[in-house]
C-alpha cells in the first residue's frame, strides 16, 4: 500500500489527546465513513472467488452508513450512548459477512464504552481488546488471515502502546499501523488470498475505517482513493483471466522501471481509462502492470507505461483464445478419475511426455516443475486441494522439491504422504506400486521400497566448468548423474550413456527405459538406441519422449 | 442418492455426504455457533447436533438438489444477513464439489446462542 503522495515526508506535530467525548467520536465516525465511501472499490477489487462476500467494500460501507445515520442527528455528548446507538445502526444495517462482523465489532466496542461520559487511550484500547472477544464468539471455526485477524492485531497493538502513551491518537496512529501490518500479512495466513495475489478485503475495510479516523485527525484529505501496490511475486496473473469481460480481449503485462518516484496514483488513474483488471506490482525498484484491453487500444498501455520509465519486458496475450483451452498445466492431460475414498497420486513432471507417462500410469494430478523451475508449495496444494479424497500420495521426482511437497502435506487436513523420490524414474517406479483401493501406509511403504530398485541416470550439458567427486568438469561437456552423484564428463553423448550403463551393473539387470529430452531429436535418440541394443542385447529397452528441458536422457536401469 | 452421469459409469453420493458438505459450509459461516437437530421439539431446538445428517434434511427434485439446514445463530448478529451467508455459502460449496445444482437451500434458525447480552 502506497500512501497518497501529498502524505508524504508530512510531520504534522498535533497536540495531546487524552480523552474525547461522544460528539468528537462522531466526528472521527464520519471521516472513517467517507474514508471507507472513497475507498469503496479498492475493497471491492479485492476479490477471490464467487461467493458470498464479492463486494465487501459494499457491503461494509453500507453497514457503516446504517450505524452512522442512528448517530448522525444526535447531540449526545457521552460516548458510551454514542457507541451503543451506532452499533445499534451497524447491526440492523449488516450486509454480507464483512457487515455483521462489522457490527459485532462495534457491539463489542460499545459494551466496552458502557455508560461512560469520555473515552481515553485506556478505555479504547478496552473496546478494541471487547471488539476482538465479540468478533470471536460469533465463529465456530475462526479462519485466520481475515478481518478477525485484524481486529486481533490491532487490539493487541493498542495494549502495548498504551502501557507507552497515554494520548489517544498515539495509540490510535500505533492501531492503523498495526491494522496495517496484519492486512499485509493475511496472504501469508490464508492460501487462497496468496493463490489470488490479494490481501483479505474485510481485513482491508477494517483498516481504512480506523486509518479514516487517523487521517483527518491528521487533517489529511479524505477525498482521494488510496492506491493499490502488491508485490510482484503476490500476483498471480492467471486467476485475472478466468474473468474476461465482454470486448476486453488482450491481456497486455508490462514490466518498467520508473523514471524517478513513481506516481502511482496518477498512473493508475491513466490506465483505468485504457482498460480493466488493472493491477500493479512492485518489487525491488521494478513496477510490474497489468491490465485487459480491448484489441484496437492493445498497444495503449505500452505507450503509456513509457511516458512513466523504461519498459523492461511487454507480455501479451490474446484472452479469447485462451479461454477455450483448459488450465495451463494440464494441456488437455487425461489423468485419472478418483472415487471418493481412493488413493490419489500428485506427480511433479519437468516435462509434457513425462506428465503423460504418469497419467496414464494412474496420476490424479500432474504438477509441472523440475530442476531450476520448482513449483511453489501453493501449487502443490492447490492440485490435490479439489481431489475428492483425502488420501494423497506426492511424487516430487526431484530432490530440491521433497521440501515443497512435505509443507503442502503440513498446510491440508488431508492424509498426504510424501515420497522420497529424487528423480523421474524413482517416481515411475513408485507410481507402478499403487492401488488406488489398497491401504494408504502399506502403499507408501511398498512406494518406499521401489526408489532402491531401480538405478537412474541423468545426462545433461554442464553448464559452468567445475570439479565435483574428482571429476573435472569443462563448460560445455556432456556430464552424468548415477543416482544423483557425478560420475563422468565427456565430450559425446554415446559415451556418457555406456558410461551410466556400465557403471549401473546394466549385465545383471532386466530392463533399461530411456527418457529423452526436449532438446535432443528422434534420430540421434534412434542412432544412440541402437549402439546401446547391440552392446546389452539381453535387456529389455524402452524409449519415451520426455519432453523434460536441459537433460538430453533421463535413463533407468530396473 | 443423487447421481452423476459419468462417461465410465454413475457415481452415487449419499445424503450423508452431501449433508457432510452443507453442515461444514454452514459452520464456516460467520454468525453460526452450531447446527441443530431438525426433530427435536421445540424447547431443546438448541442441542447440537455432532453428526451432519441430524441438522440437515437433503431432498432431489428436477435433478436438482433442496437443502434444508438447522442452525443456531449468535444472539447480537443480524440474523437475515447471516442467514444469506450461509445459504450462499451452502450452495457454492455443494455445486463446487459435487458439480449438482441446488436450487433452494433453507436455513432455519432453531435458536440463538447467547454470549453477551449487552
């Protein structure tokens, strides 16, 4: 969140407050009423997913409203009458969620406030500590990383600085900071706020009804929108396009670094008369946009992204297009149905042939990721999340990923198991030991069990030059991997395989399987094939497209 | 027992899961502090029921799915907007996962639970 510019660098020394009276609270109602009214549709492009609460700015700006008209004509100088008549307004006008937690809140606030005539720094920071215990009660199950969280936060800032200040408004501006800081945090607490690359909007709400009282305490505007700045890592793209609006068919992103500080309020206003969707990121001096456009205006946004700084990478999508196809892993990827009850298996696949190998050998789900592109632990959940069962087996077939697949397994309720598995063939070999109707601990253990019979080499170019286990590597050279260690670099590909072969004990084996790579075509693979045939002709070989980038051959010795 | 047409066969969901789903839906719903059992008599309307069939009643129609749901509300909530969140809860959730239609969900408020009485 980026405070408007005219905040900035404003040091405005306000005198002590030690208490206010029902009249002053009123006065600091409204300001968060017009705060939350300018900020109504920032609130409500916090948006995750179709269900009840779509416009929480609505919805908590007309809550608001309904607490504030019971006040608005009044001359009540207690604050405790204050308090009870607005809550008494909050709750015969909740709407949605975000509403009625609303007005627990304020119920919580007044009760706190009880009859008395002024409200000093001791006594608000009460009827926050009551509005969070009111909050609470009105849930079974409490989920964090919501605006209960934040009524959470704010009242335990409030009694730690309380025990510092006995001004009002100290506390008040340590609240909104703290309101802040939790609003920020929520994706951390609650996935598909992170999976949405937004933060909660209650939560949010919650947050500008107190900062509204701040500001104009402050005496700063209240009349111009705050602006919305995420991380870049925090947005996820992908979720915009499952809602593209009539005639919005490009998704154009851009990514720039700004000339100077950037005006982010002034160029937000630009792009909304371009588009829609409009979302900006920021992460180490960079600025990442995005936006849907109409076909004709595609080219907008890069023009005007290049009035603000240097335009570092244009992405741009066609979204009509798009929307036909099915999601972006799954590439129209058959896996296998589950019954309620069964055992599913999640695969992380580096490539297309190989994803296809594991569906059709009984994966429910396929995950793409592998060496250098590791899926996020929030991919790894999401793809079991919708399984209708809650027995899950993970293949992570690399080991930088087994870390990923163990925290997703720690973030369900879900049964989940992870498996060791290092590499595609340890995964393959695991995959042929499940029946999706056996029991959960004695397949992860027979799945256990198959990652040690099976022998597995990995042939890639080396990238730098180095030297490991006492081999000497050179940029450039064809490099092998038995079972994950580096055992020889060589200058050919039809070595490096012999090499594997012989050092796997190939002669007392059955079968050998070859993966290949993307960057190998068919007839080298053939020629390669046959050398290997002629030289162990007693063992069965098998050859597959892999489709797996940067290793030519994944090869398997069982 | 509603039915899904599958290409490789049916797949049959009994009320208990489809109750499993609407009385989990409705426990998330703020506002909700329990579900209810729909025999009781009134007077105990507000024992808690553990198991979700006792609050919830599933019936088919048209192929469609009608929930109805017992509920205990806390006292201090504005009950109409509780009420719609949990029947807009219940429903995207149902349809979510079982891929039915549910045409009406019902609450019925069988109590309110009194934490603070103001």
């Amino acid at each position: 969140m980026a405070e408007n510019p005219q905040d900035q660098n404003q040091d405005i020394h306000f005198q002590v407050i030690h208490s206010i009276d029902g009249q002053e609270f009123k006065s600091l109602v409204q300001a968060s009423l017009t705060w939350l009214r300018t900020n109504q549709q920032m609130i409500n492009s916090l948006n995750v997913f179709p269900v009840p609460d779509g416009d929480t700015g609505t919805n908590m700006l007309l809550t608001m409203q309904s607490a504030y008209n019971e006040i608005a004509e009044s001359d009540e100088t207690r604050i405790g009458r204050i308090a009870h008549d607005l809550a008494q307004g909050a709750l015969l006008g909740a709407r949605g969620n975000s509403g009625v937690i609303l007005s627990q809140i304020w119920r919580g606030f007044a009760r706190a406030m009880d009859n008395l005539e002024t409200m000093d720094a001791d006594l608000f920071v009460k009827g926050l500590v009551e509005a969070k215990n009111t909050a609470y009660k009105g849930v079974v199950r409490p989920v964090e990383g919501t605006i209960l969280t934040v009524a959470k936060d704010m009242a335990a800032a409030a009694e730690e600085a309380a025990f510092e200040s006995n001004d009002l408004m100290k506390v008040l501006e340590t609240v909104v900071e703290a309101a802040n800081e939790s609003v920020r945090r929520t994706p951390e607490l609650l996935p598909i706020l992170k999976q949405a690359g937004v933060v909660d909007s209650g939560g949010k709400g919650l947050y500008i009804i107190l900062e509204g009282m701040l500001r104009s305490s402050k005496g700063f505007s209240l009349e111009t929108p705050l602006v919305m700045v995420q991380p870049i890592e925090g947005m996820k793209l992908q979720n915009v396009k499952e809602s593209v609006e009539e005639g919005q068919d490009y998704e154009v992103v851009v990514d720039f670094k700004p000339e100077g500080n950037l005006d982010l309020h002034n160029f937000y206003e630009g792009l909304t008369e371009i588009g829609t969707s409009i979302q900006v990121g920021e992460g180490e001096g960079m600025y990442r946009m995005h936006i849907h456009v109409e076909t004709d205006r595609r080219y907008d946004p890069i023009d005007y992204t290049m009035k603000f700084g240097t335009i570092t990478k244009v992405a741009m999508e066609n979204l009509i297009e798009q929307t036909g196809g099915i999601g972006a892993d799954g590439k129209g990827l058959e896996v296998a149905e589950i019954q309620p009850g069964q055992i599913a298996v999640v695969a992380i696949s580096p490539g297309d042939g190989i994803s296809r190998i594991f569906a059709s050998l009984g994966a429910a789900a396929v995950v793409q990721g592998g060496q250098t592109m590791n899926p996020s632990t929030e991919e790894i959940l999401r793809s079991f999340e919708n399984l209708p069962t809650d027995k899950i087996i993970i293949l992570p077939n690399n080991k930088n990923i087994i870390l990923a697949a163990q925290s997703a397994a720690s973030m369900t309720v879900k049964s989940v198991r992870v498996i060791r598995s290092k590499n595609v063939p340890q995964g393959l070999s695991a995959i042929l030991r499940l029946d999706p109707d056996g029991d959960l601990d004695s397949i992860e253990k027979q799945m256990d069990e198959s990652l040690t019979d099976i022998e597995t080499g990995e042939i890639t170019t080396a990238t730098r030059t180095v030297q490991i286990n006492n081999v000497d590597v050179k940029e450039g050279e064809v490099i092998v991997l038995h079972n994950g260690q580096l055992i020889e670099s060589t200058t050919n590909l039809e070595d490096a395989c012999f090499e594997f072969l012989s050092c796997a004990g190939t002669t007392e084996r059955e079968r050998i399987t070859i993966f290949y790579g993307a960057n190998i075509d068919r007839p080298k693979v053939n020629e390669i094939a046959d050398l290997i045939r002629s030289k162990y002709p007693k063992q069965e070989l098998e050859i597959h497209e892999g489709g797996q980038p940067f290793y030519q051959f994944i090869i398997s010795v069982e | 027992m509603a039915e899904l047409n599958k290409s490789l066969g049916n797949i049959y969901m009994s009320h208990y899961a489809l109750a499993t789903i609407a009385s989990e839906s409705a426990l998330e719903s703020y506002g909700v502090v329990g579900i209810s059992g729909k025999n009781v008599v009134n007077g105990i309307a507000k024992v808690l029921v553990k198991d979700p069939t006792l609050g919830v009643n599933i019936e088919f129609e048209n192929e469609n799915l009608i929930i109805d749901i017992f509920v205990i509300i806390e006292y201090g909530t504005r009950v109409q907007s509780v009420a719609n969140s949990v029947s807009e809860n219940i429903k995207y959730q149902v349809e979510k996962s079982t891929g039915l239609t549910v045409s009406q969900v019902n609450v019925h408020v069988r109590g309110l639970r009194i934490s603070y009485t103001d």
